[in-house]
C-alpha cells in the first residue's frame, strides 16, 4: 500500500511538469511565430468596439475641432492695419506666423497666416474684421477629429500593452537564438507603430490646440505706369564722352612713360644713322 501510494504521487508530480512545460513553451510560441500581430489584430477589433461606446460619451464641448478661417478685405493703410492684426494677435495669445507683402501697378497687399488658441479664435477673427473697410470673403471652417484621436489614444494604449507583453514573455522566458531575434522584431515593429501614431497625435494636438487663419488686406492706389527705360540726354553722353576722351589721353601719356627705355634706344639709333637716312630720303 505504501508504495502504492509513492507511485500515485509520482506520477501526478510528472504531469503537473508536463503541464508547466506545455504553458512554456506556448509562451515562446507566442513569441516566435511568424505572425506576431494576430494578437494585435484582435486587439484593434476590440479597440473599435471601445471607440464606438467612448464617443457617444464625449460631451459636444470635449469633442475635438480644427477651426480655420480665410479673411479678405480692403483697409485704409497696408501698414497700419498689419500692426493693429499684429497688436490683436499678441492680445488674444496668438502669433503671426507667416507674412508676404506685395505691390503692383493699383494695390498693395499684405497676406498673413495667423495661430491663435482655439478658445480664443472667435474673437480675434471679429477683432481682425473691425480692420476692414470692405469686406470681400470671410470662409470659417471647422473638422471634427475628435474620432480619429480617440482612436489613435486607444489603439496607442493597446500596441503599448501588446510590446509590453512581448518583452516580459522576452525577459522571463528562454529560447533559441531564433526565438530571441524574431521577438526583437516583432518589438522593433511595434515600437515604430507606435512612434508613428504618437507623430499622428502631436500635430492633432497642435492643430486642435491652435486655429489657423488666413488674411488678405489690400489697399488700393492710383494706377501708376511702370517706368519707362531711362535714356541719357544728348548733353549727358557729349560729357561722358569727353571725360572718356582725357581718360583715354592719361592712358597713352603713362604708356609713353612706362617704354621710355624702349623710347631713348629709339632716338639714339636715329640719331646714329641720321646720315643714312638722309641719303635714303634724297633718292627716294
């Protein structure tokens, strides 16, 4: 009876490795499979059915919008109204972000991109218009991404989970060298998934957190002609000509002295041949 109970015991002992073998060796499967994302495919159907039930929580003033607008009208002065915007800008907490100015034959205008808080975007645009003495165009426009950033909260929040368990199965467990590189993989993937997704979420953030408006002021000139090309009266090129005409005079002096060697052995030859030459000259 003794020993049959030793035999009992020791055959439940070896099941119950057998058992923990087994749940082992499916968590470096988990890990070494050549799908690794089956899971975070599930995890993504989830994900959807939490958005549809998170959104219909979200309270009108939670939502998430990214306001724009596009100004055009006429001013008084170009300038002038520039520095009012630019004054009524840094009262609403807002910046002049780009600007361009340009002129032609009957009006000068001056184009700005505006950032300013989103609470705030109302009123600067009210402010902005009261710079106007005609107003031509006035678009303002609104994109709920209040979706979209739910959705990229929640499936950031899941592939952290996912990369989370990877690399816990990856600390606690032991494999092969196989094993080992196609976890790193897999985490490598997910940690990229992720960065880009978390990029995703920084510009919604910074365009939800600051509307963006366009103005276009103008204002109008009298119609000036584009100058002619210049030509020089007659009076004007008979001076230029003359002072070209002593210049060209200091050049041939300072050659003559710059060969005055050239010069003396000259004169010294005729001098020495005078006779000659003078015989020369007779029969010629």
């Amino acid at each position: 009876m003794k020993y049959t109970l030793i035999f009992i015991a020791s055959i439940t002992i070896a099941l119950a490795s057998c058992g923990e073998a087994t749940n082992a060796e499916n968590d470096l499967a988990q890990i070494t499979t050549t799908e690794p994302f089956e899971e975070s495919a599930a995890s993504d159907d989830y994900v959807d059915g939490k958005i549809d039930i998170a959104l219909e929580d979200i309270k009108i003033a939670d939502r998430k919008l990214i306001w724009t607008a596009n100004l055009i009208f006429q001013v008084k002065d170009v300038d002038a109204s520039t520095k009012s915007i630019s004054d009524l800008c840094a009262k609403y907490d807002g910046f002049i972000s780009d600007m361009e100015l340009t002129n032609n034959n009957y009006r000068i205008a001056n184009y700005l991109t505006i950032r300013v808080p989103n609470d705030k975007f109302h009123a600067l645009i009210t402010d902005v218009k009261g710079e106007s003495v005609f107003l031509d165009q006035a678009n303002i426009n609104s994109n709920d991404v209040t979706e979209e950033f739910v959705d990229l909260e929640s499936r950031l929040q899941t592939k952290r989970e996912v990369r989370e368990r990877y690399i816990d199965i990856l600390r606690n467990k032991t494999g092969t060298i196989e094993d080992v590189i196609q976890a790193e993989e897999a985490i490598r993937v997910l940690t990229e998934e992720i960065e880009a997704k978390e990029g995703r979420l920084r510009y919604l953030k910074d365009q939800v957190g600051l509307s963006t408006i366009t103005v276009e002021l103008y204002q109008k000139v009298d119609y000036v002609s584009v100058p002619e090309v210049y030509e020089k009266p007659y009076s004007e090129e008979v001076g230029e000509s003359f002072g070209n005409g002593w210049k060209t005079v200091k050049i041939f002096i300072l050659g003559l002295v710059t060969i005055w060697p050239l010069l003396l052995i000259f004169a010294g030859v005729l001098f020495w041949k005078r006779k000659w030459l003078k015989s020369v000259f007779k029969k010629n």
